[in-house]
C-alpha cells in the first residue's frame, strides 16, 4: 500500500534511507547526553584535596553582613572560610565565629582576626594578619580549635573615636 504521508511506497529505498538517519540522529542524542552525564559527575565528584584546620574567633562587636562560607583571608589572600556563627554559650554577648583555615597558613600566637567590610555591598570577611615572630598557633590534642585574636574593626574603631570626641565635646561645653 501507499503511505498517506509521502505518497510513496513503504518498501521504497527513500524510506529506509530516512530510518537510518532517524536512527543515526537518535544515536548521536543519547551519545552526547550520555558524554555530558558523565562530564557533569566527573567535575561534582572532584574533591577539595586540600587540608583544613578549625580555628575560632570570638568577636564582642556585631557581625552583620558575615555569612557562613565567609571567605577568610590572609594579608589578602583567601586561605579559608567561615563554618560556623554563633552567640557564645557562657558569654551572651560575644559573637564565637568557626573558620576553616587551609593548613600551613603562618598562623601564630599573636596574629589578629579583623571583621572587613567588602566595599557598598554590606557583605563581610574576616581578614587575618601579623603574628611577627611568635609560636606558630596550630590545633592540638588538648586544644583541636585554637582561638584567634580578635581586633576591632574598623567601624568599631571610628565609632569608638567618635564617641570618645563627642564625651570629650560634652566635658568642653559644661565648662
């Protein structure tokens, strides 16, 4: 019989020919969806071979516009993140911060955690500096999450400034 379609025979030649790049083009689809499966599972299932250590942080000053996975940064250079933000438990009023620190960071005793302001946007990092030629501060059996020193930043410091100049105005004008 003759097909309603094309007006041709179903046992022509054309009609083989056009099941064949019916199937040809089928096979090119599931090939290629297949390759970018396998693509997309190679990059997830890469993972992060770098080492960590956990530190904390202890902030008495507000921490608004810090998120968690915060990038934490080293005289500038991204070397971790914030893992964790909480109110401490003994003390209310201070702010106990969770970084993620990559290891071999020069990390020591006397280096400073400062909350930074990134630009208009009302995000913020935690930039570290210093630490001169102190002891390297690294985790421990008997401290796994040594703290680091917090410094004001410097939003607190204006305030301060301000505040000291505005008592300091007050005491002028009473006289």
């Amino acid at each position: 019989g003759r097909s309603p379609w094309s007006g041709r025979s179903s046992c022509s030649g054309d009609s083989v020919e056009s099941d064949v790049k019916y199937t040809l083009v089928g096979l090119f689809v599931i090939v290629l969806g297949a390759t970018t499966l396998a693509v997309v599972a190679w990059l997830t299932s890469a993972t992060d071979q770098r080492a960590y250590d956990l530190y904390r942080l202890y902030s008495i000053e507000s921490v608004a516009g810090l998120n968690l996975n915060a990038s934490v940064t080293y005289k500038g250079v991204a070397v971790g993140q914030v893992v964790s933000i909480r109110l401490d438990q003994q003390f209310p009023d201070w702010v106990e911060l969770i970084l993620r620190i990559e290891r071999g960071t020069p990390i020591r005793k006397e280096t400073t955690a400062t909350l930074v302001a990134q630009g208009i946007t009302g995000l913020a990092y935690v930039e570290l500096s210093g630490g001169g030629e102190s002891e390297p501060l690294r985790p421990t059996e008997e401290d796994p999450m040594p703290v680091i020193k917090s410094s004001p930043s410097l939003v607190a410091q204006v305030t301060s400034a301000l505040q000291d100049f505005t008592v300091k105005l007050d005491r002028l004008r009473s006289k």
